[in-house]
C-alpha cells in the first residue's frame, strides 16, 4: 500500500498499526509479516491533511479516518467490528486525533465538529461537545482536556461531557493585556502532568495552566509557531518548533 507516515505507529502484544495519508490502515504482525490493510475513499470535498495513530482495545484496532468515520477492526483479520460518524456532511470533516483511550471509553473529536466519549465495547455514543479539533486530546483527575479548533483549551469532566473551564488561546498569545491578536490563536494538543497542563500555540508559546482552574502558571515565547504536541518526560519538556528548533526546559 502507498501513502506516508506521518503520525506515530501503535504496538500491542503481537501486532503493529499504523495509519498513512493516503487514507488506509496497515496492520503488520509483530514480526513484520503484512496481515491486512483497510483503505476507506476520500471524500469529494476538501480535507485537512493530518492522519491520526490508531489505537488497540483487546483485539481491536481502533482508528480515525478522513470520511468523518471512527472505526474498529479485528486486529488479527481487519474484519470491521463497528463504525461511527462523528461527522456526516461538510467540507473538512477529517478525524486526524489520535483516539484517546481511557478505559473502555474513546475520546477523539472530527474538525469543525464535535468532541465525542464513545464505548469501545459497544460503539455507543456517552456524550458529544460541540466544539471540533484536529488535536488530541488528554486525560488526568477525571477530567478531558483539548484544543478546539475555534482558538480554545477546554475541560470537561470525562463522565458526563459538563464543560469545567475554557480559556481562549488568543489571551495568552497576547504580549500585553492591551494588545490584541489579528488573527486567531491555536493550541497544539495538551499533555497533562502531575496537575498542570502542556502546550505550545500558533504564534509561538510554550504555556502551563493549572488543571483545575485553567489558570495561566507559565509562559516562554520561543522562536516560532508550535503545531506538535510537547513532550514530557523526566522532569523535562522538550518542544519542537515549526522552524526545526528543539528547545529544553527543566524545571
């Protein structure tokens, strides 16, 4: 099968997935051997360009496609289990998150959409958030937090879907309290540790919030825009910037 990689591989027990850009899911057994592909058609309108990593639950392989589609897959056949739309109509309705599983529950979202919960085991839906991404979402203290794709971090509580707090990005991509931002402002997907919150923005900032409140605790304007997601590890937060710079802070 053609298509790029552009989005991490997933591993289980056995088996490797990974998704590609040319709108198909590669399944490989954990030595390699190719056991199946799935390729869902584009659709006829425009697309973001973004592939999603899959995700397995048991002998599931669940992944997001650019139909608007989120789908489940017998690891070891491809034999489709359960399909949901999250998004049916319009331009843009990819699914480009990376599946956030907690449980048996998924978070993933489709752009210009909304947030879902949806049961792994059973495809139902728990409940949906109006507000779409293209950016995965995280999870700590009961809470899903993520970066719609209107300029916003949202929490919500991870049961029920009730919005907790909502902090527009373009307040902390302002330099002063007395200057506006022209154009909106985006978070990249946030990384959750130990009560804060991880992420980078459109024009350039690395930012925490407190998890609870929302709360701005820190903010380092670096050299240029950040799309991908930071990376926590060790103490330390690496962020890579949209113009190839690495940076390292520790604490």
């Amino acid at each position: 099968p053609e298509g790029e990689v552009i989005d991490r591989v997933a591993a289980t027990r056995g088996y490797v997935a990974f998704a590609t850009d040319a709108h198909s899911l590669i399944t490989l057994s954990d030595a390699g051997e190719f056991l199946w592909v799935h390729v869902v058609d584009p659709p006829s309108t425009l697309s973001v360009r973004g592939v999603g990593s899959p995700v397995f639950f048991g002998n599931l392989v669940i992944a997001g496609f650019v139909d608007g589609t989120i789908r489940a897959f017998d690891a070891e056949s491809g034999k489709p289990t359960w399909r949901v739309e999250l998004k049916k109509q319009g331009e843009m309705r990819d699914v480009d998150s990376d599946p956030l599983l907690v449980g048996s529950t998924i978070y993933t979202a489709a752009y210009r959409g909304h947030l879902f919960a949806i049961d792994a085991r059973t495809a139902g839906i728990l409940w949906r958030y109006p507000a779409g991404s293209i950016a995965s979402a995280a999870f700590g203290a009961g809470k899903v937090f993520y970066a719609t794709d209107t300029g916003a971090l949202v929490a919500l509580d991870a049961k029920t879907g009730e919005k907790l707090w909502e902090i527009e990005i373009a307040r902390i991509d302002r330099r002063s309290a007395f200057v506006k931002v022209s154009s909106p402002s985006f978070a990249t997907a946030p990384v959750y540790r130990n009560g804060y919150l991880v992420f980078g923005t459109s024009r350039g900032n690395l930012a925490v919030v407190d998890a609870q409140s929302g709360e701005l605790v820190f903010k380092r304007s670096l050299s240029s825009s950040i799309s991908a997601r930071p990376l926590v590890a060790d103490g330390a937060v690496l962020v890579h910037t949209d113009q190839d710079c690495l940076y390292c802070f520790v604490p």
